[in-house]
C-alpha cells in the first residue's frame, strides 16, 4: 500500500515541480530587465505596470508551488494514517499474547521502536522524492543540452582563402528564413545581387525583416531555404569564424566590454598601438583619449556608462576601422545619437570604407539618399531594389512613400 501512495504522489509532484520551474524563468528575466531598465521605467513613469506584471507572474508561480506543498502534505497525512494503523495492529496484537510469553522488556522496546516508525519513515520516503524531483533539474538541463548548436568555427577543407573576400559582392538567392521549425517564415524568397564597393541602404516598415536579412548575413539565423553568396563562395559551406571575421557591424546600441579601450577596439590583440592610434584619429576619439590620464588603458566600467551614447558608437566604429573588412554592416547605427554624430559618422564611412561594401539599415533620409542602390523590404519581400534618383522619380514607389510619411513629422526625421 505504501508503495501505491508514493507511486500515486509521484505521478503528480513530478509534474508539478516541472510547471514550477518554467513558471520561475519569466519572474528571473522580468527581475534582470527591470534592473537594467530601472532609469528608463521610471522616466517613462511605467512603475504601476511593472509590479503589476511581476505580480502576475508571482501568482503564476506560487499557484503550482502550493500545489506542490499541498502535494507534499498529502503523502505525510497517508504515511501519518499508514503508520499510526500499524503501530495499533501492532499494540493490539502485542496486548493479545497471553501473560508472560513475551518478555516485558522487549515488548517495551518494540513499542518504543514503534513511536519512531512514522518519523523515520516519513524521513525516508520524502528523501527518496524529493531527491526524484531533483532529477528534474537535471532533466532540463539535459533538454538544453539537446538544443542544436551552431556551425563550427572552422570546416577543415572547405575554408575560404586568406584575401576572402576581394570584391565583397553579395547575392541573395530565393533566401528564406524562419526563426524556429513551427513559425512562420520572415523572409520569403528574398533575390537579389550586392554588388562589390556599392553602399547598400536597406529600408522597409517595422517588421518587414530588415535585421533578419543581416542576422542571416552573420548566419545567427541559419536559413531555411535559399542561399547567401560571398565572392563566389556559399557561406553555409564555411565555418562561422572564417565568416564572421571577415564581416564587421556597427550595430545600433554598441557594446562595450569592462576592461579598457584598448581591450574593446583590439580585444584579440592582433594590432599594434600605433594601428589603435590611426583609428581612433580617423573615428575623431583620438584627442578624447590622449587626454585621459591612462590614454589606451583609460578605463571602461560595464556597458561601458562612463562614456556617452555618441562616443561609445564612435568606438564601434574604431573597431571596423581597425578591422578593415571588405563588408560593413550598419544596423541602423546612427539611431540613437544626434544628427551632428550622425553626420560625422557618415562621412568617416564615405571616406574610409569608399572601396568596401556598405549594407546600411537606414532610419535617416540623408543616410538613405546617399547610398548605391536602395532595397525596399515589405512583409519580408523584395518590394523595390533601384537607386534613390530612380524610386524618387517613380511616384507610385514605396520609397517615396515612406520618404513622404515620415518627412511629414514634425521632427522631420524618418524613422524606417
């Protein structure tokens, strides 16, 4: 019977611990988001709906979690109940003996031994649970183990040549992608051709697959069908280091590590001091760092919130500087800062990076008009693909519409 009770009890409480654990993810990630983001909620006075959600995601998890202690308070009642009936059979039975043919010493000692059945039982069995409940830790960790990981850095014999890439042309051939198996697709069918020191601008409504296109680029995303082309050489065939290290991106929040400036423009220690100087005059950091008293070893806290949003985009910057790849990504770069920064980073590109292949997801109209060719993303198609003089001069174009959309604000910047 005991062995029935605790069957019972486990077919639940294993279920139980399994909803208490994935209930437990959302309040950790609210919690860090909300430590991150505390300034920002505040400015925005957004307070009431935090704690409201993190009261919302505190009684999704207590309800499971007082299922589970319930559960546990259930299987001590039946061991209290299963015990104490077997210690009265036992007293029952022991009183019946006729007088004198148990000793009474032993029987004392039985009865005693008796008292202690119910903690010592209960003591083992809870152990043996919980211990099985444990397991479902490791069970999950397990279920991450089995995520498919990314491509290896490296594909021994199939691995780019050391100029790769010379012209830094890029086709898109019928690329689809998808971020899981079971969602919809993001991108459908997207061809087109990236020729070779061309500035690309890439624009399109919220939604449309602009940093899908570039995720798929860098192969965050692997592609579900279709192919990305660089100089002749599919990407899906190489490995993710060859690729990666031959590509830079200036993205739109800039990352920079704790350390020092020169651990965040040359964190692989490939460049001379002399080579980090050159980049920083060219990214206008130069005069900033000379003047701080540790010059390359001034330091950079966390994120790096020491330095101001312009300047820590001026440091990405320095980076693909110092990196001199063929390709440059921009993922709307110029964002968040000023339109003087803006400026200025867009004339360090058009004078530095005038031989390479610039992709640039555009939110500003000057950044746009200035490219190549312009590609117009809608719902993760190809809607147009033609210089800026041509979709101008077109008047039923989308990009003239959009230029027209956000022109008409009051700001009068375009935010694509």
């Amino acid at each position: 019977m005991l062995a029935q009770v605790q069957k019972y009890y486990m077919a639940s409480s294993r279920e139980l611990v399994r909803i208490v654990s994935i209930q437990k993810s959302p309040i950790i990630h609210l919690f860090g988001e909300s430590i991150s983001g505390a300034a920002t909620i505040r400015g925005f006075g957004q307070e009431k709906r935090f704690m409201k959600r993190n009261l919302y995601l505190l009684d999704c998890f207590a309800r499971p979690f007082f299922c589970s202690l319930a559960a546990i308070e259930w299987l001590c009642l039946r061991m209290e109940l299963l015990s104490t009936f077997v210690f009265a059979f036992c007293m029952v039975l022991l009183v019946s003996f006729p007088h004198g043919s148990i000793d009474p010493s032993m029987a004392g000692l039985a009865v005693t031994y008796g008292l202690n059945l119910n903690a010592r039982l209960s003591r083992w069995i809870l152990s043996f649970c919980k211990l099985e409940n444990k397991i479902i830790s490791v069970e999950r960790i397990d279920q991450y183990c089995q995520i498919p990981s990314e491509a290896p850095p490296i594909i021994d014999g199939s691995r780019p040549p050391c100029s790769w890439p010379e012209n830094g042309t890029i086709e898109l051939i019928d690329l689809k992608v998808r971020y899981k198996e079971n969602l919809p697709l993001v991108l459908h069918g997207v061809t087109c051709s990236f020729p070779g020191g061309k500035k690309i601008g890439i624009v399109g409504r919220t939604g449309s697959g602009k940093s899908t296109l570039i995720q798929a680029l860098f192969r965050m995303i692997e592609p579900s069908h279709g192919r990305i082309i660089i100089d002749n050489i599919d990407i899906s065939t190489i490995g993710l280091h060859d690729l990666r290290s031959c590509l830079s991106i200036i993205p739109q929040d800039p990352t920079l590590f704790e350390g020092t400036i020169r651990g965040n423009l040359d964190p692989l220690q490939e460049h001379s001091d002399q080579e980090i100087w050159q980049a920083l005059d060219k990214s206008q950091l130069g005069e900033i760092v000379r003047q701080k008293e540790q010059k390359l070893d001034a330091p950079v806290v966390e994120n790096g919130d020491n330095w101001s949003v312009g300047q820590r985009q001026l440091v990405a910057l320095g980076r693909a500087l110092l990196k001199q790849a063929r390709i440059l990504v921009l993922d709307e770069a110029t964002a968040s800062v000023d339109s003087a920064t803006d400026n200025l980073v867009q004339k360090i590109i058009r004078t530095e990076f005038r031989d390479c292949t610039v992709c640039t997801i555009a939110h500003r109209i000057p950044t746009v008009i200035d490219s190549d060719l312009v590609l117009v993303l809608s719902d993760g198609r190809v809607a147009e693909f033609d210089t800026p003089a041509r979709l101008l001069e077109d008047k039923s174009s989308m990009f003239l519409k959009l230029v027209s959309e956000y022109s008409s604000r009051s700001s009068g910047i375009p935010d694509f």
